[in-house]
C-alpha cells in the first residue's frame, strides 16, 4: 500500500486574476484529503468498480496511469465544490500516492503533473492551488522571480513563478455558505467576462496591483491594510460576477468585526474567508446566518508521502 496526503487551501488574494497570470497569494490549511493505492487485479475506488466513479480530476488522472490495476482509497476532510482547493488536495495526494507506487515521487514533478490534471480538466486553471497543497505553508505566486522561489510553471505563453513565503500569525475564519459551486463553470464564467469586455481586463489589472501591495503589507504585518485590500479585492471579483447572494450573506454581518473579508477560490458560492482578531465571535456569526465556520490554521507540511510497500 502506498499512501500519500495533501492540504486544502484558501486563497488570500488574487483568485482568478491568477488564471491570466498575475499574481495571488494562497494558504494551505489545516484539512487534509489521503489516498491509499494498492496493486490489485482489478480497478476498484473504495472497494466499489472504478468505472462508477464521476470525479473528472480521478478520470483524467487515471487516464495517466499505465501501471495496471489497482485497488484505490480516499478520505477526505476538505468539503468538495467549497473553494477550498479539495480538487487540487485530492489530485496532489493521489499522484503522491502514485508515484511513490512507482517509485518516482517527487514533489515539484507532482505539483506540476496535478497542475496538467486540473488544467485539462478545468480547461483552464493557474498553478496556484496544486502547488500550495503541495508545498504547505504560503505561497507567493508572480510573473518575477523573487527570494525563496521554489519553481515555474508555464502553459500557453504565461508564466507563474512560484515562492514559499513567511507570513505573520493571522487568525482566519472560514465560512462555508453550503452553495456547492464549480471551479470550471466560474473560470468560464469569468473568461467570458474577460474576453468580452475592457472592463472584465481592467478588473484583472486591478486584482494585480492588490496583490502586490497585499504581498508588501504582509510583510509589514499591517492587518488593518491586509484586511481592507481583502474588502477590496472581493468588491473586483463581484464586478467579475464571482460573488453570489450566499457569500455576501455570510460577509456582510460580519464585517464590523474583522479586519477584512472576502470569497476565496472560484466563488459562485463556496466559501468566504475573514481575517479577525476574534475568531470564535466571527465563527459565532457565521453560523447564526447559516454558514459553515471553521477557524483555520496553516498547514505547513504540504504533500507528505508515506510509502510502505
Ligand atoms: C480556484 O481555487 C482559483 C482560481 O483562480 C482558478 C485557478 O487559479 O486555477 C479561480
């Protein structure tokens, strides 16, 4: 048996923008997806046939696989079609498991191939949530290369440079609206609005520079700063059509007690994500109003693989 786990994520800034190639910046936390593989002499995914399975990330990975049957296991904590990078978690955690099968796992290989997996299946995706679920910790995601850079990723003439960066302790709360929403259908959404409009291309620029200006209040640990550009930053993915009636039921109750709040990953319900000062008073609100909290911390451990064949 070969298993291999990976960590969800929330983006802090620059969801979508990133797709284009600007830049984000994005967490990995605190739930995690594992996937045990075994060889076998037929294909099976949780003791059921393979065949019945409808995820397209696990169709699209196996269809990579040329290793022979194989009997497959998944547990997952990271709530699915939540914006909480559970497509990037599982994909990254099952190549681990994989490839240490083979014998052959190596993270920044892994991080690239699970980018290939959600890229075809999204038709469309940045490198963003496959390497931080790799990698654990932050991650700094930009078109130049800066200290602590651990790779680049390039696809149909971008470029994304990706860095681990320090950040201050912060304390987050999640809030899940419980409005399942596709990463695909909203990259598209979005790509239309981009691909129609000056002002769609505008709003990407503008996503851009408050992620850089985000990235140098980070370093300052100027939260209040941090927070507003978090406000900011959900106002120009609401001009992309990303927000939705769910998420900005959860935000606004809550925003006289946070620093900042906004939707993290593709939006179109998911999850909102507030920097705060009193967690479990914002967890609190997030429920009264129906919503999902969790108080969430940093995973720093990315990808881990335990291979005991
Ligand atoms: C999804 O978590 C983030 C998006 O920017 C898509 C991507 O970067 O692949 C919406």
């Amino acid at each position: 048996m070969s298993t291999a786990s990976a960590p969800g994520k929330f983006i802090l800034f620059g969801e979508h923008a990133v797709v284009y190639g600007k830049p984000a910046i994005a967490m990995a936390i605190d739930m995690r997806t594992e996937v045990g593989v075994e060889r076998s002499s037929s294909f099976t995914l949780d003791r059921r046939p393979l065949g019945e399975n409808r995820s397209y990330y696990i169709r699209e990975i196996m269809r990579r696989w040329n290793g022979g049957p194989l009997d497959i296991e998944i547990y997952s904590r990271v709530p699915p079609s939540s914006g909480l990078g559970s497509s990037a978690a599982l994909t990254v955690a099952m190549l681990g498991a994989l490839r240490s099968l083979e014998s052959v796992a190596e993270k920044e290989r892994i991080a690239r191939e699970a980018f290939d997996v959600e890229y075809t299946v999204q038709g469309g995706a940045s490198p963003t949530d496959t390497s931080t679920s790799t990698l654990g910790g932050a991650v700094f995601i930009s078109e130049k290369k800066e200290d602590n850079f651990r790779w680049s990723v390039e696809k149909k003439g971008k470029i994304w440079n990706i860095h681990s960066i320090d950040v201050p302790e912060m304390s987050f709360v999640v809030g899940i609206t419980g409005a399942r929403s596709s990463t695909k259908d909203m990259v598209e959404k979005v790509g239309r609005v981009v691909k129609r409009s000056p002002f769609g291309r505008d709003v990407i620029e503008e996503i851009g520079k408050l992620v850089e200006e985000g990235r140098r209040a980070l370093k300052r640990g100027d939260f209040v700063r941090i927070g507003e550009l978090m406000n900011e930053n959900h106002e120009l993915l609401s001009l992309l059509g990303a927000s939705c009636k769910e998420l900005d039921s959860l935000i606004t109750p809550i925003k006289d007690k946070v620093y900042g709040a906004k939707l993290t990953g593709a939006g179109g319900g998911g999850s909102i994500i507030a920097l705060t000062d009193e967690p479990e008073r914002v967890a609190r609100k997030i429920e009264q109003k129906g919503g999902r909290a969790h108080i969430v911390s940093v995973d720093r451990k990315g990808l881990a693989l335990d291979d005991a064949e």
